[in-house]
C-alpha cells in the first residue's frame, strides 16, 4: 500500500486511511452480492452441498489472495503490521481475532443451555477490555517492541523473565488454538460432508496461508475482511428469527417479550405428562446400569450369553439380514472385560441420570442462580455455589482478557498511543454488536425449539437433526425413549457448539444462509486461529530464538524460524483438535485462566509499580500459573485423564476448574509483592524504564 513521493506524514496517512476506506467498501459490496447470487443459485436448484462448498472455497481462496498479497519478510511488517493500521481498522481487526470460535459458535449456545449464568462470558469478556483500556493497551504502545515477552524482558532486565513469558504465552495460546481448529473442523464438515479430520486439515490451509507468508500484516487485513463476513452472518439469522416471531427487526429490543414467552412455556413444559414419562425412562435406564455396576462379573455374563442367543436364534429362523446385522453389531458392543463394563456402565448410568432431569437438564432460562437463597439448606448451598462460581467466571474471563498476548500485541500495531486507546474503544464496539445479540439469539432459538420442534411425529422431524447427528452424534442425538412417536424436549440432546451453526435449519432459514452462518463461524475460528499461531511462532522464532539464544547477532532467521515454528504448531493442534478432546468454551476460558495468573500481575504491577523486579515477577508469574495449572488438571475429567489422575476431585469452595485463576491470580499477586519486597530494588535503567511508558494525561 504505497503512497505519492513527496507527500507530508499527514497526506500520506490520510491517502492511505481513503485507500483503505475505498477498499473495504467494495468488499462489503462484493460479497452482498455474492450472498444474492448463492441465494439465486439455491432457488433455481443448484444442489444445498454446492452452495456450502462454494461458500467454504470462496471465503478460504478470498483470505489466501490477502495473506498472499500482503507476504512479508520485513520484521516490523511481520510482526506489528508496519505500525501503521489506522484505530477503527485495529479495532474492527481485534474484534475478529476476539470474535473466537467460542464467541461466535459458542456463546449463544452456552447462553441457550445455561441461562442466565452464561451472561458471566459476556461480563467477563466486555469488561476485560475496559481493563485493556485503562491499564495496559497504551503503555504496551509506548514501549513500542513487538511481543508481550518482549516487554516482560525489558521492563525486568531479564532473560529469564522473557522465557517465563514465553512459557505461558505459548501455553495458553495453544489451548486457545486447538480449540479454533476445533471449531474449523466441525463447520468445514458440516459445510463439504467430509470427514471431521478432512474438514479440519482443508481449514487449516486458510489459517496457514494468511499467517505463514504475511504475519501480522496478513493477518491485520485478512481480520477486518473476515470481521465483516462475521458479524453480518451472525445478525442475518437472528434478525430473521426476531421479524418471524414478533415482527421487530431488532432483536435486542425483542429478547424481552420473548424471554417471558419461554418462562411460560418451560412451567407447562416441566408439568407436561409426556415430559415426565421421558423423565421417568431415563431414570429407569439409570437405574438399570447402577443395578449392573453391583455385580459386574454377573451382569457382564447375562448380556454376552443373551447377546448372542439373539444372534443364534435370528439365523436358526433365516431372519431379515438387516435383524441379523444389528444383533450382530450389539453383541460387538458388548464390553470386552469388566474393567470396560464398569467404566462403560459408570458413564451411563451418569449421562441417563443426567437428562432424567425437566427441561432435559437446563435451568429455567431467566433464573439466576441454581437453589433458592430462601430455601432449604441443601437450597441455600446451591444458591451460594452457583452465585460464587458465576463471580469467580467472571474474574477470570475479565483478568484473562487484560494478559492474553494476542489481543495485547494488537497494542503495537497502531501508529500512536492515543490511536492504541482509540482501538480499543472500537474494539468494544466492534464486540459489542455481537454480544448484545448472543442473549437474544438464545432465546428466540429456545423459543422456537420449544413451541416449533417440541411435538413434532418422528417421522416430521426436520433433516438438520439427523444431519448434526451425522456429524457428532455427541453435539446432536434424539432418542423415543417413551415410544411415543412425538419428540419430548428430554428426547433431544443438542450441544452448545452446534446451537448458532443450526439456528437458520432451526428457524426454517434458506439454506444459504445456513452455509453463511457457517462462513461466519469459520471466519471467527480462522481470524483467531491465525493470530494465535502468530503469537506462538512469534514467541519461539522473536523471543526465544532472536532475543535469547541469538542474543546480539543478526536478525535476518528470524522470520523464517518464526514460519517454520507456525506450521509445526499448526501441525501439532490440528492433531489434538482432531481427537475432540472438550467443548470450545472450556477449552477457551482455560486459556484465559493461564492467561490471566501468568502475566495481569506481572504487566500491570510492571507498569504502575516501579519498585517491582525480576525476582518478583519470576516467583509471581510461576506460583500463579503452577497454582492454576495444577487445579485446572486435579479437578477437570478431560486433564484428569490425560494426566492418569485417579484420585477423588478437590473443589476448593466449590470453585469449578474453568476458574482456576481466581486462586492462581491473588496468589501471584501476592508472591509477586512480597518478593520484590524482600529483593534488592530494580536497577536504575529499569526504574527509567517505567518512568518513560508514563503517560501525559494518564494519572
């Protein structure tokens, strides 16, 4: 993007902010149209998977062409952007990078299963920009380096400081990651009918293409376009919905009408007979499975011999082969030995008591807390639990958000320091028309199940429920477990992750906009993934290698070590995203746990506090992280299993494991002070250094 020789500073950045302007716009036209010319297609009969196909390959080939255009080998260029993208662009660019798979696909759907407590996401994360705002975005500007690490290195005068940053950015950047490629996956196979680990590796070219050759330049421009396909495909939908059911075209403002509509419907919901026989069944399996577990060796005997007397029988009588085929495939899935029994019928017997709940296991949708503050003790101690793990969840996501070092190296690549707080008000904009919308979308959606799919005969159902199924039988399952040949809401299983991708199949959408929603969630994962890959290949080809183990010398490897270390991570959580390891939220808000006890003490204390040093901040940043590590893989199933952990879980204070941070931030805090306290003072040359990132006008 050059511009006219002769030119001030001034007219050469206003020529290029008109550039810019001139060039989005026709992006913004071009793909209108493109979404007109799919929605003609669909209705002169071009078949639906063509049309998902033509979306999928037309916004991963639009990203390639920038990330080709904008390649790079200049280090300013690669890692901050040349320092030269305007706020609103910023902005609108650190809104895709934050607009991650869990905010786009996984918000509303965390919001329809959970209620009121998955506004703690939103709270969380909106407030943790005011954080960004006030504390940390303008004096990461000041210093003017490339990397969080970098800053840490500097502003302790240490190496081992630098490494400790790098430790924890590349740890939570990779848990933040895998889940992106995650969501990659299972869009591209919903989007094409390939395999999941097929979808995942055709997304994963999209990611590479824009991060490998261009860096943060590439990734700069690919966000803002891919920030307008997002956005627009999540409030297409949701308008849609909101005009469908009450006529308002602004669903913000009919979120409250609607919510009234599904408290009413859930009270006739959980008094419903059919509901209740539901209830009923599934408590029975329950039951059925505790029953086994007494007498393992025994039951373990009665299935196999009855098992395969059904196979026998069936071929004594020449029975259909289809009967014969799935006796067959039943006694398959008989348990091998009895530790499989015991796990296989523990699990069971677990997931059947949980849906043998009203409302198939969702609290009512505008209660607060779970229990009654004026209810019985058992009550009271629900009540209490929940209000304090909804608190706890909203700390985290808040401190977490104020030190994940993707969002924070957005800080650089501003040219100015009021331009770097100016982004960050647009960034909360930008955030913003999405999470007003997510509470609505989660009710209109509910709204619609509830009163639209809820007594629907089998044989109606609609296509999408056996095409999710397809998918991931674990996203989306329905079972007639009264027989009824009517779908009860507890006969139907539905993820969180798959909540927004269905909503137009829910609503009775154009498919088009089924696969531009689709576009949209890739768009989220893609712009997130890349910036996340950066920071991980920033912090081992900048950091590690140019800062540490090539201290001093010549900077022109750094790059390319930085690209190899990208493909190799790339490689490495696409391989982990493809063993579906847990639901995108969680996966996300670990990140934001690591992120948070690892570098908020250390950033914040580092700019506000002179008298803080690198023994400080080596003792806080360990304890705080070890601290939130350590509680995250003593208490969560999937990290229990990975770590062979078979002792009993340890809640402190009933504190669930996505909050970890709220013990690991204090803690580190806390060794951070005393420490430095016990520590000789920071040199002089670090005492300076604090008081040049002093702002005029800051305070």
């Amino acid at each position: 993007m050059s511009s006219g020789e002769g030119w001030s500073a001034a007219e050469k950045k206003t020529a290029f902010r008109r550039r810019l302007n001139r060039i989005y716009f026709w992006y913004t036209v071009g793909f209108v149209l493109f979404m007109l010319l799919m929605a003609v297609l669909e209705q002169v009969g071009v078949p639906k998977r063509w049309v998902g196909v033509t979306f999928l390959l037309a916004t991963v080939v639009l990203y390639a062409c920038i990330g080709i255009i904008s390649r790079t080998t200049d280090a300013t260029e690669y890692y901050v952007a040349g320092r030269r993208v305007p706020a609103i662009y910023n902005g609108m660019a650190t809104g895709a990078d934050w607009m991650s798979a869990a905010s786009f696909i996984g918000l509303a759907g965390t919001l329809y299963l959970q209620g009121y407590v998955g506004l703690a996401f939103i709270l969380g994360w909106t407030g943790g920009y005011c954080l960004v705002a006030l504390l940390i975005a303008p004096y990461l500007r000041k210093f003017g380096e490339f990397t969080i690490p970098d800053f840490l290195g500097a502003r302790y005068g240490s190496d081992v400081t630098r490494f400790v940053g790098i430790t924890a950015a590349i740890l939570c950047s990779f848990i933040y990651v895998v889940a992106q490629i995650y969501g990659v996956g299972l869009i591209t196979t919903r989007l094409t009918g390939v395999d999941f680990v097929i979808g995942i590796f055709l997304g994963l070219g999209g990611i590479l293409v824009c991060s490998f050759l261009g860096g943060m330049k590439a990734v700069t421009w690919t966000q803002v376009a891919q920030y307008i396909i997002l956005i627009v495909a999540f409030m297409i939908p949701v308008v849609w919905l909101s005009v469908k059911q009450t006529g308002n075209p602004l669903p913000q403002l009919a979120y409250g009408s609607q919510l009234q509509k599904v408290t009413q419907r859930e009270k006739e919901l959980m008094q419903d007979p059919k509901e209740l026989q539901v209830i009923a069944a599934f408590k029975a399996r329950a039951e059925s499975y505790r029953a086994k577990l007494e007498n393992v060796p025994l039951a373990l005997s009665q299935d196999r011999r009855v098992a395969t007397e059904k196979v026998v029988d069936l071929k004594a009588i020449n029975a259909p082969l289809g009967d014969i085929q799935a006796a067959e495939k039943a006694l398959a899935a008989v348990p091998k030995n009895e530790a499989a029994a015991r796990e296989l019928w523990t699990r069971l017997a677990a997931q059947n008591e949980a849906r043998a709940k009203p409302l198939a296991g969702m609290p009512p949708h505008g209660q607060q807390f779970a229990g009654d503050p004026n209810g019985t003790p058992a009550e009271r101690q629900a009540y209490d639990e929940s209000r304090r793990n909804f608190l706890a969840l909203v700390f985290c996501l808040m401190v977490g958000t104020a030190g994940l070092p993707h969002i924070l190296v957005r800080s650089y690549t501003t040219p100015t320091v009021k331009e770097a707080r100016e982004s960050v008000a647009w960034s909360l904009f930008f955030i913003v028309l999405l999470y007003l919308t997510a509470p609505a979308l989660a009710v209109l959606v509910k709204f619609e199940v509830f009163n639209v799919l809820v007594g629907t005969s089998w044989e109606n159902l609609p296509a999408w429920i056996s095409n999710w199924s397809k998918v991931d039988p674990s996203l989306m399952s329905v079972v007639d477990v009264n027989h009824d040949g009517i779908l009860q809401l507890g006969e139907m299983k539905i993820g969180a992750d798959i909540v927004v991708l269905a909503t137009p199949e829910i609503g009775g959408l154009p498919y088009v906009v089924s696969a531009l929603v689709a576009a949209g969630g890739l768009a989220a994962a893609l712009s997130t993934a890349d910036g996340l890959l950066l920071t991980i290949a920033n912090a081992i080809g900048h950091d590690f290698y140019y800062k540490i183990v090539r201290k001093g010398q010549g900077s022109s490897h750094r790059v390319t070590v930085s690209k190899v270390v990208l493909l190799v991570v790339a490689l490495a959580a696409s391989a982990l995203a493809a063993s579906k390891p847990v639901d995108i939220v969680f996966m996300v808000s670990a990140a934001f746990s690591v992120a948070a006890s690892a570098f908020f003490p250390a950033l914040v204390l580092g700019v506000f506090w002179s008298r803080a040093n690198k023994h400080g901040a080596i003792a806080g940043m360990l304890a705080g992280l070890g601290l939130t590590v350590y509680y995250m893989v003593r208490n969560e199933p999937w990290l229990r299993g990975i770590f062979r952990i078979h002792s009993s879980i340890d809640l402190w204070w009933n504190i669930q494991p996505i909050s970890a941070a709220v013990f690991g931030v204090p803690l580190g805090l806390a060794v951070m002070v005393v420490v430095t306290l016990l520590t000789p003072a920071p040199e002089a040359a670090q005492r300076a250094f604090v008081k040049n990132l002093r702002i005029p006008g800051a305070g």
